[in-house]
C-alpha cells in the first residue's frame, strides 16, 4: 500500500521556513510561502514529512491530512458490457506522482476497444500510454476529445503517469470486447499550424476510403494565432462522419461539429 499525503494549506516566511516531503529518499515536494490543496503520493509504504522553521518570523504553518490509498489500476477482462476506468478521484483532481497500470484482456477472437471519453492533464509530463501487443497505440496528454483505440490481438495496456507539477481531472474511459475479424485503419497525427497551407485527407484520397477506418489529427498553433480548416469532400451519409473539436481554454471544454450535419 502507498500513502497520500493532502496539504490543506501551508503559510510560512518565504524562503526561510520549509515542508518538505520525501518518499525512499527522494524529495517530491519543497513548501516555503503560502500554498494549499497540494495532493503527493508516497512511491513506497514509507512517507517522511519535514517541518523546519529559522530563528526570526514565524506563522501559522501548515494543515495537512494523510491516508493509506491502495495501488492503482487494476486488471480486468473485458466483455460485451462496457466498464469503466478513471483516473484517482475523477472528477477530481488526481494525485501528483501517480503511476497507474490497467491491463485488460479478452477471449481469443476477440478485440478489446477503448472509448476516451474525457482527457484532461496537467502538462506534457502528465500522461496516458496505451499499448497493445508491443506497440504503442497512443501517447495522451493535455486535452484531448472523445477519441478510440482497438488492441492489436486480445490484450490492451493503459499506463497513466503524472509528476510532481500539478494536476487536473484526468480521463473517464470506457472498455468493451468486439469480435476480432473488424479490420480497422488506424490515421491520422500530430502537427503545427503555419502560414503555409497543409493539407489533411482521408486515406487512399481521392478514392474512397477503407471500412472501420479510426483516424485522429491533433493541430496546434503558436499562441495568440488561430486554426483555419477548409472542409471538401463526401461521407456515407448517417453512417461515417467528420468530428471538428475546438478546445475553449475559459470553459475548460471541448466545442464539436460533426460534418456531414
């Protein structure tokens, strides 16, 4: 078992007076200051906490809470009834220096899917890795959409791994086993917007695309200038469909478009 260490609220002479907390002789956290709300989990059985104040100005210290949390993640066997899977305390914050391992399986023949239904991390050092069959299906971190992954054979991997910097709410997913035969096409990636025009397809464009085709494109741009995206083209109506995704930081939500609409 791990322990998690909650400082409530900590005011000290900056500077001069420190908490700091330390796990198997590594430090992974040093107050001094006015902080509060800071969540740190111990990366054995053992936690030591340490309280020291200088000769001059004193204040009011600290406030804190500790408790025995079991490890996290778990393994599972998926079947046709969909479960689900959370990071620590969803739809709360999760904790800081958390390493979370969820390993599901399923019946020969079988496929287990992965629905992200909510991703939300602190930074690029808190993140997701989905793995299956040796091979990285997906790194996650920031924020991210609804987004899918299918295991290559019966087993699937999930890796959650924050750090010492903060938190968010993390992801809510769920997982289902589907019948193996599904041939599915995986695209899409990662890229930077510039003033030269890029340009996105589906696969096999101008020619029609694959069934059960999963394709996701993540864009960015430098900060204080926006995305542009010029939409042609032509889907199965009802059945195949573009979802636009536009990240608005003030509501800390996603805005969706579905095409054809």
């Amino acid at each position: 078992m791990k322990i998690q260490f909650n400082l409530i609220y900590l005011s000290t002479e900056t500077n001069f007076d420190f908490l700091k907390v330390y796990s198997n002789g590594v430090q992974l956290a040093s107050f001094s200051g006015i902080f509060s709300n800071e969540i740190y989990i111990s990366t054995d059985n053992a936690l030591n906490v340490v309280f020291t104040s200088d000769i001059s100005i004193g204040s009011i210290g600290f406030n804190a809470t500790f408790m025995e949390i079991p490890p996290c993640g778990f393994d599972a066997v998926a079947t046709t009834t969909s479960q689900i899977i959370t990071t620590p305390g969803y739809p709360n914050h999760y904790p800081n220096n958390v390493n979370c391992n969820w390993r599901i399986n399923t019946t020969a023949g079988m496929k287990v899917q992965l629905n992200i239904e909510t991703f939300f991390t602190n930074s690029y050092y808190d993140y997701l890795l989905v793995e299956s069959g040796g091979v990285r299906l997906g790194r996650l971190t920031r924020s991210y959409p609804a987004k899918i992954f299918r295991s290559n054979g019966n087993k699937m991997t999930l890796t959650f791994i924050s750090d010492k910097f903060g938190t968010n709410s993390g992801f809510r997913a769920t997982f289902v086993a589907i019948p193996e035969q599904i041939n599915i096409t995986h695209c899409g990636y990662d890229v930077t917007a510039t003033t030269t025009p890029q340009t996105i397809t589906t696969p096999g464009y101008p020619n029609n695309y694959p069934n059960d085709a999963i394709c996701n494109w993540t864009i960015s741009a430098s900060e204080g200038w926006r995305i542009k995206l010029s939409i042609n083209g032509a889907t199965e109506y009802k059945h195949d469909y573009l979802v636009v995704c536009v990240y608005i930081e003030i509501l800390k939500s996603f805005k969706c478009w579905l095409f054809p609409n």
